[in-house]
DNA sequence: CGTCAGATTGATATTCATCAAGATCGGTGG
DNA sequence: CCACCGATCTTGATGAATATCAATCTGACG
C-alpha cells in the first residue's frame, strides 16, 4: 500500500472521493521519515513548512508548563494529518513528539495550498480533519472537567479502540497501545500513581486488560455506558461535506 | 457599522484581505438574530443549515453529560464565526448556548460555500477561525489538567482580556464580563464554591476587581506570570495564510 | 548478572467538591 | 417609594478525589 493511501482511506471514512481527487492525493509527492519514540515530530514556536501525515506509531501534541509539568493535548494515529495546523496558524504554539517509533509523510505547504485551491471540496476535508480534531479536543476537555478518572479513562480507551478500528489497527476488542501510565498520567491530566490505581480498577471490574503494549477491552458497552461514551464527535459518517 | 464588518476586522487582524475579498464578504447575505440569554443557538445533535457570527455578547459551547453535569469547552465573544464547524462537520457534537443575550447574523452554509470555492484564501481564513478556536481549546485543555484553579482562572482571564481587546472591547485592563460565578465554572471544570473562593484570591491579591459584571485586570503582567501565559496561540499576527 | 524504565504499593498531604446556611443585590409589583 | 423575590455571592464545616513522596517489585535487555 503506498504511504498515502491511509489518508485517502481517512478520508473516504467520511465523505465519498471521486476519482480526480483521489487521483490527486496520490499524485502528491511526499517524503518519507522516521522519528525514533521520544523524538519531536514538530518543534513548538517553529513555522514548519510541511505538513505531516502519521503512516506508523502514535504521536502526541505536548504543551510544557513553566514548572516543568507537561499535558498531552490530543493523540494522533496512523491515517491522521497531524499538523495540518501549521498550513494555516504558520507559527506552532505546541509540539508534536512522537509517544512510540512513528513513521510520516512529509507534504509540502505549497503542495496542499495548490491542492486545495484547484479542489475546494478536498480542502474543505482537510479542514474537516482539524474540526474532527476540536471535536475530539471539545470532548476531552469534558471529560477532565466533569468526569472522575474511572470514567476519563474508560472514555479515552472507548475513543481509541474506535479511531484505531477505523484505520484496520483494532479489530476483536483488541489494540496496541504502547504508552506508558506515566504518558497516559500527562494526557489526563492525572498523576501516574493515580492512573495505576484506575487502570487496576478497571482490570478488577473485567472491563479491560492491559498487558506491556497489548490492551483487550473486555466490555465495549459496559465501558462506554461507565464513561458517557457517545461517538457522534468522532464523524464516522460518510457525507457530503 | 454593517454587521459583517466585525468579520473582516477578524480577519483583518490576521491576514491583509484583498479589496475583493473584502466586498464579497460584505455582499454576504445574512439575516440578524437576537437570542436572550440561557438560549440555545445551535442545539446538539442537530444539523444547522446556517453559521452563525456572533455580533454581540457571549455565547459558549457545551457538553451535557449523562449525570446533568455540563462543560462549557469554548467560550465565543462578539467578531466570533461560532459553528463555521457545522459548514462541515454536519451534526453538532455538542450545542451552544447564549450566556448572556446575544446578536447573530446568520449566513446560509450554501454562500459559504460558494464564497470559499471563489476565494481559496477566505476559505483558508475560515479555516483559520476554526484552528485558533483548536489552539484555544488545546490550552483550556493545559489549564484544566496541569494547572491549579488560580493560574487556570488568571489564565482565562488573560486570555479573554486580549480577545475582547481585538474587537475593541477591552481597554485599560477593562472588559465586561456578564458571566455569574456558577457559568465560570463550568467553564473551568470546578464547583462554584471553589470559582468564589479562587476569585477571591485573585482579588486579595490585587491583581483583579470584579464588580458584578465590570471587570478590571489590575495587574496583567502579574496575572499572566501567575498563569505561565503566552499568547502565542491567540495568533494576534498579521500573515499571509 | 546488573541496570533501567516502568509498574505497583502504602502512607500522608492537598486540592477541590459537597452540603447547608446566610448575606447581598438587582429588579419588580404594589 | 418600599417590600419582597429570586438569583447570585459568600462563608463554614466536612468529606472525597487526587497528588505527592518514598519504597519495592518486575521484566526486558545488554
């Protein structure tokens, strides 16, 4: 499968693409690159030049306190168009680090914008992307506001399994999520401690388990009903856009 | 001033907008809408027609849960284009709500279309609206899980401050802020007796004063030190996009 | 075999939520 | 003009959720 037909697959996920367009995408010349797990994908305060499209691994956009603490304000996974942002905003005000091994697609600005201006309804879905992106954003912020860790917790693995089901890595109720408590801690905003002592009570109560990288939810269902789960935001829809 | 000018002075503050571009977006048809407060504007899980530029007052989004509890995730001040998401994403995740009453001009999602097919760089500067709406929520989202109820409350009034600044409604550390305690927190994800007593803080400290709706930023340098704030996110900088 | 990152555990400290009771304030009807 | 009303703000007391600190344990890997 060449690099960048997981984004024409991201994409098909939610409007229907005609030929042209698909043609187009995969006209786009691309670089291929790898950043080893702790690498920055995309410096904070930079004004990148490309934007880049996550092929492998999970990627995160960090935001650094003065004091040191660190949040993790979205994760990014195969098929996803991280950094789409820089196209418009030009000047980064987080970073993207790369939580595992990722491997992208490097597309130049110029490349997009030109994309763009010859197909509106192309650009119009990259601009879908970022908004499924708020969305996601709109929805973690609920929950860090309104709901305890339990439900938190369950709501971002129900999150997860769903996004990477889209793009065939989760499939049977099982997932690969190689991240650490400690990087979960700094994406809910919780303490590690206290993300070890949520993860065993969701073990206990059979909903999930979580072995090195390999994480088996138990109970769909149970898990979303516990955290209020409802998928509207993620746009798995397929429409005219 | 014609109502739609609030949006070019957006823009404007953003990017250099073309005579052209200017006279088409002041072609725009649009019809103006009052909302009292405690209205909705949009409700969730429905699929507006019409985008919304919010002309006078304040609106917020926000998230029910299951429990009754709510999250407002953004807050939207006048020269706000809230829900250019539903141009695009269709079904609302989520609703917005008049928080105090509110002035809207309505603009069919079909002229904006249409005006973005013409004008590539107006659809780009749409697009643009809704990425700094990204960057605002991304650092709700730093706020809410790594910072204490005092820096995350100065940080939002920090960041409003310089947003009602931009449309020239604040000026000498002044703004009116029509937002009871109750409303504040949920935006902050906190119990309103916990807002009272933060508020009170900030007070004692000299740094806010805050009588029923006329707010004074005593000390903005001190208030963003407090809360580690940067406002590179606002994306207060005029560049090609 | 030693090392190191990550997971786990226990004890204690903070922050924040909850509950319940006044106080205040702006607006409204008589 | 005044009395009253509901909404909002304020305060105190108590409890729950989560953070912090400090060990210990585990497993992968050179």
């Amino acid at each position: 499968m060449p690099a960048i037909e997981l984004l024409v697959r991201m994409l098909s996920r939610r409007d229907v693409l005609s030929e042209a367009e698909r043609q187009r995408i995969h006209a786009l010349p691309f670089r291929e690159k790898l950043f080893a797990k702790g690498e920055s994908i995309v410096v904070s305060h930079t004004e990148p030049q490309e934007s880049c499209l996550l092929l492998s691994g999970i990627a995160g956009r960090e935001i650094i306190l003065e004091d040191g603490g660190r949040q993790i304000t979205a994760l990014q996974v195969a098929g996803d168009f991280v950094d789409l942002h820089g196209l418009v905003l030009k000047r980064m005000d987080h970073g993207v680090l790369a939580l595992t091994d990722c491997q992208v697609a490097n597309v130049a600005h110029g490349e997009l914008i030109k994309l763009g201006e010859d197909m509106p309804h192309l650009m119009r879905l990259f601009w879908l992307s970022t908004l499924i992106d708020g969305a996601i954003q709109r929805n973690w912020t609920a929950s860090m506001g309104r709901r305890n860790a339990l439900s938190q917790l369950a709501h971002l693995l129900c999150e997860l399994y769903l996004r990477l089901e889209v793009v065939g890595l989760a499939k049977d109720g099982q997932m690969r999520l190689h991240l650490s408590q400690l990087v979960l801690a700094d994406v809910l905003g919780l303490s590690a401690v206290h993300v070890n002592r949520t993860l065993q009570s969701l073990r206990r109560q059979g909903l999930v388990e979580w072995l090195g990288s390999d994480v088996t939810i138990r109970d769909f269902d149970k898990l979303a009903e516990l955290s209020d789960f409802d998928q509207t935001y993620l746009n798995l829809i397929r429409l005219p856009r």
